[in-house]
C-alpha cells in the first residue's frame, strides 16, 4: 500500500482504537479516535509516518521523494528517510566516530525495530509501548506513545539506559519533517526564544540564503543581499532555498505552526533544559543534486540536546553533548 494514498481511518467516535496494518511491507500501528491519528512503523526505527487531523482532511507530516520503500539495499538514514518523524540517537547530525564505532548519520535508533511491548486503548486514550536495543553502544530504550480523546494531544514519554559501567555522551534528539497538505506559504512559526543562526551544509551552499555562522534575534536574520528575513514565515517552493538554522534561548519549552488559511495546526511541546537548541531545517524548493535534486519542499524543528560539529573527530569534542551514567 502506498503511504501517499492511505484513506483516513474511519471508527466509532465514542472511543479510541488502534489499527494493526501494513503499510509498503512494514507493520504500522494506527492510532485514532476518528478526529484525530498518528501511524507508527516499529520496525523501521518507531518512525511516526502520519500525522492527522481527520476532520479537515489535514496531513501534517512530509513525505519525501522515494517515499517508504522497503527494498533499498543501502542502510545509511538518507537512502532510507521517507520523511515522517524520526528518533535520532544516540547522536545526531553527520557521521562520527563513537568510542570506536563508527556511527553513521542521525545515529542507530532509526534503523533498528523496535518490540511492542505493549499497546492499550479505551475511550479516553489509545497508546503504545515499545522498546529496543542498541547496537554499536550499549543503551535501552523505552518509548510510550499516547494519543488522548479528542483533543488532538499525542504526548510521548521515554527511558533510556546505559547498561554499560562507563558514562557515554549523547547528542539527542526528534526529527519531524512536516509538509503533506498542511505545509505551505500561510504557515507561520511561534516560539518564545531569543536566538537564532545559520549553519551552512555543503550540499546547501549554491541555494542557501545565509552566510555561515550569522545569529540574529529570532525569527529576524540578515541574508547574503543584506536582507532581513522573518524567518517566522515559511516561503513557498518556488523560493528554491535550502537552510539549515538553530533556534534557542527558549524562554518557554514550545514551538507551533499554524497554517493561516486551513486554519489548521499544531504545537511542540518539550523540555527546553533538556532540548535547550531547536534545529530548523529548511527545504523549500532548494537543494541541488543528491537526494533531493530540488524535490523538496519541506522543513523540520528539530528538538536537541546540543548542535553538531563537523570538525569534531568524535563525539567527546561535539559541544552540547548529554553524558548518561553508566547503569543509569
């Protein structure tokens, strides 16, 4: 079944429930009240790969170009990154070296399958549990997915544990691209934070819009003609620019995104002393060549522990990095 074509699930609205289907050879987990719903794929990653407000018809999350396939050989995250939200742990960000490890980009977690443990609904919530182990490093995870009544409120709740003897740095985060028929030039970002600066990726250079390093107060920042942005207004795809941008100083642990016209849309929540930086990365219509070729046009905000240096020869020199103890 092709994700782009998945018909809203439709059930009793007097309860919350969840659908056990698949979708493109992967298992996925619905779950839905009939207003509202969200699709997980456990076995690639816990991937959240649907996002919907069913009343209005309204797709929140981005599907990219190859969309969900399940017969690419390659292993890396971009060959197999159908847009969606993705866990990237225990780093994110390029490539680096891990104690040893070789530690490829965005991490392990969104590679692996993850176990239901459990999963339960009744007329007040629907939820899953899933956990899963690390590979390269020695962690448990453990995550809760619960979608409330009604309410339009998915809240997710996690553990992780070193189970080695040595403290281990993590640079930590969420990684939910949005677009479907929810993205385009009425959105508009609120945050309470102070900051913001760009942060030039190579692959982004001919079609960025910023000089590298360049900080502002949020959402304003100056381009490379001098120009003052509002970064707080998404550009349509026709802008063809690609940029990648960090946000902090949050003076409150939240971040939203209305469309104006659908009036439709929603809001993160999260921990701004443990996620004290939001990556912002923009593809609106920009990115030349591998793998987007100027088919994207999407944009993700992006809670971290920390920012990535690509200088860095491995994670002990990568700045904003979480140490978990060891056996905790």
């Amino acid at each position: 079944m092709d994700q782009k074509k998945r018909a809203p699930v439709k059930i009793d609205r007097m309860g919350c429930e969840i659908h056990d289907h698949l979708i493109g050879g992967f298992r996925a987990l619905t779950l839905t009240d009939g207003d509202y719903s969200i699709t997980v794929l456990p076995e690639k990653g816990s991937d959240i790969i649907s996002m919907r407000d069913d009343k209005t018809d309204t797709e929140f999350l981005w599907t990219s170009p190859q969309g969900l396939r399940a017969d690419t050989p390659s292993k890396n995250f971009i060959d197999n990154y159908e847009g969606g939200w993705q866990e990237c742990f225990p780093i994110g960000g390029s490539a680096i070296n891990y104690r040893g490890a070789q530690m490829g980009q965005h991490g392990e977690v969104h590679a692996l399958a993850w176990r239901v443990v459990d999963s339960f609904h009744d007329s007040g919530e629907a939820s899953i549990t899933l956990e899963t182990h690390t590979i390269k490093t020695p962690f448990a995870l453990r995550k809760k997915i619960t979608l409330r009544n009604h309410v339009g409120l998915v809240e997710i709740e996690e553990w992780i544990t070193n189970e080695s003897d040595e403290s281990l740095p993590v640079l930590w985060g969420h990684h939910p691209a949005l677009g479907g028929n929810f993205l385009d030039a009425n959105c508009k970002i609120d945050a309470p934070a102070k900051k913001v600066w760009s942060y030039v990726l190579p692959e982004n250079s001919e079609t960025g819009q910023f000089d590298q390093s360049i900080s502002g107060a949020w959402p304003h920042l100056v381009n490379k003609r001098g120009e003052i942005i509002d970064l707080s207004e998404v550009a349509p795809p026709e802008s063809k620019t690609a940029d990648m941008l960090f946000i902090s100083d949050f003076t409150d642990g939240w971040i939203s995104v209305t469309n104006r016209e659908r009036k439709a849309g929603l809001a993160f929540l999260f921990d701004p002393q443990l996620f004290p930086v939001m990556w912002f990365w923009q593809m609106y219509g920009g990115g030349t060549g591998y793998p987007w070729f100027g088919r994207a046009y999407t944009m993700a905000l992006e809670p971290f522990t920390g920012v990535p240096n690509p200088n860095a020869s491995d994670i002990d020199h990568v700045a904003g990095t979480k140490l978990i103890a060891g056996r905790e």
